[in-house]
C-alpha cells in the first residue's frame, strides 16, 4: 500500500516551495525573453542593460537547468513521480537548443519564440510538480517518510 508524505513534513514544504520559486522564475525568464526585441533599446537607458547580455541569459539558463532538476528529482525522490520531467526535459532541451544555435540565438524575433516556449514548459513542468507531486495524494515511494 502506498503512504503519502504528511502535507506539513519539511521535506514537503521544501518541495513545494521549490516548484512555488521555480513557476515563478521560469515565468519571469518566459516574459523576459517574449519582451526583449521590444524592450532591449530601454534597458541600458534604464541602467538594466545587462539583463540583455548572452551572459546573463547563459547564467539564468544554467540555474534554470540546475534548480529544475533539483526540483523535480526531490519530488521524484520523495514521492516516486515521473510527472513533471515530460515537461522539464523538453523545456531545457529548447532553452539549451536555442543558446548552441547561433541561427536562432542572433535572430531576436525568433531568440524571443524559441526562448519563451522553453520557459513555458519549464514553468509547466514546475506547476505540475507541485500540483501532482505535491497535491496531498498518496506516495507511490514506500518509504516517503
């Protein structure tokens, strides 16, 4: 029989404030990107120029990587759910497609498409960690405890 994490453990809050920080981030880089071809001659006006620069986005893309994983392995180490990983692999898969191809990369039009919709599902892939991992159904790992 399966047993559920109970919904106020530390490693339970942990994981959901992990996917509540990570909606929130990859939201955040999906709007970044969807907005920089329009923005990107008021950002050094408005002393925030390097929120253009290839090595911010390089950064934000690696700690996206980095949390996301993390993220979704402590659910899957704790509850035993693969869910969330359908959405996370193919969001940074784009995300790092797009920074190694210099064909989209250069092209701010489609840097912003390509950009966004790897953001979205890494989003994605936070909302259904929290909402599936986390949601207060039972374990499939028999040890969550």
């Amino acid at each position: 029989m399966a047993t559920s994490l109970r919904l106020d453990s530390p490693a339970e809050q942990r994981g959901r404030w992990y996917d509540r920080l990570g909606v929130g981030a990859a939201t955040v880089c999906a709007v970044h990107c969807a907005l920089l071809p329009f923005t990107i001659a008021l950002l050094p006006i408005l002393g925030l120029g390097f929120l253009a620069s290839h090595e911010f986005e390089l950064v934000f893309v690696g700690f996206s990587t980095l949390f996301g994983v993390l993220s979704v392995a402590h659910s899957l180490r704790h509850h035993g759910r693969f869910f969330a990983w359908s959405h996370l692999l193919p969001g940074l898969g784009i995300l790092w497609f797009e920074r190694l191809i210099p064909a989209i990369h250069e092209q701010p039009l489609a840097h912003a498409a390509v950009m966004s919709a790897g953001g979205l599902l890494v989003a994605a892939a936070h909302w259904v960690n929290l909402r599936r991992a986390h949601g207060g159904a039972p374990c499939a790992h028999p040890h969550a405890h």
